[in-house]
C-alpha cells in the first residue's frame, strides 16, 4: 500500500498529531515518500475495536450471516478483531471445528478469533476438549446462547479452563426462571405474578459464578449484563479481588423496554431489553469500570426467523456497524466518557481480555502496527438498515438519528473500510489536491 500522512489528527488522549502509515505500520510523517494526504483536523484516530461476543453464524446449513458479510460490517463499524462465537451448526467444540473456523477466515475484513464451546453441542452436561482446543489457540470459552446451569459442570470446566489460563464468557440466564424464552421483562413488580425474565434470573446465575470464580481462581467473563442487580453483584465481586470482568451491549445501553409496548420482534433480544433505572446503572458501572467493557453480541438472524409473533421470534439484533455510534451517543455526549475511556472500552479492555493483545489492542505510536480505525466524531445519519454490509436486517436502531463517525479501519495496514464519501471531504493527493471521486485510494 502507498503510504499515509493524517494530518492534524486527535489521538485518544486528546492530543492532537501528524500520523504516518509505511509499510503496514505506524510510522514518523517524516519518514514518509509522497504520501497520500488526509485532512484530519477534528477527526480522531481510535486503536482498531475489538469485540468478544459475536455471531457470525457460519458454519451453518443456511446462515443469517457469513464470515465475509459479518467482517465487512465489523470493518465499517471500527472493529478489526471479532470472537465468532461457538453457537454454529455444528458448534464450535472440537480442536478440528476451531481449525476449519480459521480456513474459512482466510481473506476475512477483520481478525476473527474462535471461541470455544464450554460444554459439548451446548449440552450443558459433559465439559468439552478444553484443552485440544486451546491447543488451536482458543483462549475464552462460552456457550452463549445457553446458561451452564449445572454449578457442578461449571466449576468443572472453571478448574479446566483455569489450569490453562483461559476464561470463561457465561451467558448468565437462569432458564426455568426466564420462562420460555419470551424475552419480556418483568414489569409488574409482583411476586405472585408468572414473570418473563426478570432481573434474578440474571442476577442469581450472576452470583453463583462470581463464587465459584473466587473458588478456582479461574476468570470468569459476564456477558451481556443488563441489571442494576447484577451490577451490585459486580461490584461486591470486584471489591474482594475475585477474578470476573463483565460486558454490556450498545442495545442495553440506548433502548428501553418500552420498545417492546409495540411486541416487534425485530427488539427481542436475550436478555431484553430494561428500564431506565437499569440503563442508568449499566451506564454509571461501564464509566467506572465496574463492567469493562462494550461487546455487541451481534446476532443476524434470517428474516423468515423474525417474520413471527413475538413468542416464536428468535431472539437477537444486529449491531456491528452501530456500536460506537451509540457509545458516543449514551456515554461520550453525556461526558461520561472520553475518548481514552472508549478507547480502553472497546478495544484495549477486550483484546487484553480475550488475550489477543499481543496484535490487537496496541497502542496508537510509532512502530505498531496500523491497526485503527479514523472516526468523525460529530457526524450523525439516520440508520437505514437496507445499507447495512450485514446480511441481518434485524437492526433495532432503523430509523434512529444517531452519530455515524467510521470514515475508514486499518487492519494492519491494510484498508478493509472506506466510507464512499469520504474522498471529497477529507482525502488528498500527494500534490495536495482534493482528488476526483473514485481516483485516490488509502489501501
């Protein structure tokens, strides 16, 4: 690739640079050979977001999404690393399955890193090849999807997981107190009423694994945290030392269970949707670091899938290509947030997590890699989900005005998104000239 000169460009520390790219590497502008120019005062330069919880759904017999497809739309968010989780047809559970998830990888717009399965085919009974798998490179392991309900197979594959160094990502859902996966919260506040997920069939599962975390001495990672309960849990948990990180959603953190007034389907999503009291929580504990850091838990799901009354719906949204933008909506804009915290959020946090920080992750100086991603931050659309590079049309933010800051990632080097209206406003030619559309190019 030619070389890059951003000119003018905000670091997330605030301050305010000139960045070169040589030779797929952060490099002194100085050094540069009549680089490509771009005009990025008022933009900022974020490390290349990574996100631990994402469904890229192939292999399957008819997936609702494809490494290409979710790559794509993981490069047009920011993202240049992804955990494909281990919920596909067949389930991530062998050392031979994490080997054919990496060939089909190959020429993939974004790292994509394989979780394995806890248990085998999600079965919640009987630990799977921990240690084959790991073997491949496998470091967190999770049946998302589905709670490890026994505690006794969990501590098992913790006391496995452990003795290797891994972590352990639980999908935290008691599945008899969550009903029959309706995704609808508890609304009434009544003890004697039937209830839909409400927040103790979280918070409980919550609680059980933080002790026996403090029991193994094994990481255990919470997914998709969505209670003020769970929270308390969090916090009691991180005060004592024991060894637990959480995660929580751009969903959880923008929209509310008055969505689900309407029954669309399109918002049902496991765990769903909560009140403000509990955004305000989720809110307040990602500023603080209580929970560590933003996955997306992406989940496309074929239209037909959606097409149903609510019950019969299969829960999950869509969510790569919105990420930051709702981050810098509910948590910069407010201030609860700035663009260090985003940065450790979304990138540094998750990589060191997720134990990839060896290439991603890294630090945004001379010499690493070029792996970032250049944000507008005062851009804004409204979300039309026919424009999603992602096959899942699933997208609860259609409709919604929100920041739209991706104007172009970088993984190591190479380009792998480009906003097409980028050129006219920001690209320059060696000469320093505005080029014609279409006839500059940064990759």
């Amino acid at each position: 690739m030619s070389d890059i000169l951003m000119r003018g460009v905000a670091l997330p520390s605030g301050r305010t640079t000139d960045l070169g790219v040589h030779d797929a590497r952060l490099a002194d502008p100085s050094s540069l050979r009549r680089p490509t120019r771009i005009d990025a005062g008022g933009l900022v330069a974020l490390p290349g977001l990574v996100d631990l919880h994402t469904h890229l759904r192939e292999p399957s017999p008819e997936p609702a999404e494809t490494i290409a497809s979710g790559t794509a739309a993981a490069a047009r968010g920011g993202f240049t690393a992804v955990f494909a989780m281990a919920n596909t047809t067949p389930v991530t559970d062998t050392a031979a399955r994490v080997r054919g998830l990496r060939e089909r990888s190959v020429g993939a717009l974004a790292e994509v890193v394989p979780v394995g399965a806890i248990t085998q085919n999600l079965g919640g009974t009987a630990v799977a090849d921990i240690e084959a798998m790991y073997a491949e490179g496998v470091t967190v392991f999770s049946d998302d999807g589905r709670c490890v309900m026994n505690a006794a197979v969990m501590r098992q594959a913790l006391v496995r997981v452990g003795a290797i160094g891994g972590v352990i990502a639980q999908h935290c859902q008691d599945h008899e107190l969550a009903g029959a996966l309706a995704c609808l919260p508890d609304r009434t506040g009544s003890a004697d009423t039937p209830t839909r997920w409400p927040r103790a069939a979280e918070a409980v599962i919550v609680a059980r694994d933080v002790q026996l975390a403090r029991d193994t001495g094994t990481h255990v990672h919470i997914c998709h945290v969505s209670t003020a309960e769970s929270v308390d849990v969090l916090r009691w948990a991180k005060s004592r030392g024991i060894p637990v990180t959480a995660e929580v959603t751009p969903h959880h953190l923008l929209l509310g269970d008055d969505r689900l007034d309407s029954l669309d389907p399109v918002f049902k999503v496991n765990p769903p949707l909560r009140g403000p009291d509990d955004r305000r929580a989720l809110q307040a504990a990602l500023a603080d670091g209580v929970i560590d850091i933003v996955a997306t838990d992406h989940a496309p799901h074929l239209p037909r899938d959606k097409a149903l009354p609510f019950p019969e719906a299969k829960p999950g949204l869509v969510g790569l290509e919105w990420a930051l933008g709702v981050v810098l909506e509910t948590m910069v804009t407010p201030g609860l947030l700035d663009f260090a915290a985003v940065a450790d959020r979304l990138s540094y946090a998750p990589a060191r997590i997720g134990q990839i920080g060896a290439r991603q992750g890294r630090p945004l100086s001379v010499g690493e890699p070029a792996t970032f991603t250049l944000i507008d931050p005062t851009r804004r659309a409204v979300i039309n989900q026919d424009d999603s590079l992602s096959q899942g049309r699933n997208n609860p933010y259609h409709g919604l005005n929100l920041p739209d800051p991706v104007l172009a990632t970088f993984w190591a080097g190479r380009s792998t998104y480009v906003d097409p209206r980028w050129e006219a406003a920001y690209l320059l030619t060696p000469d320093g000239v505005r080029p014609a559309t279409g006839q500059a190019t940064v990759g």
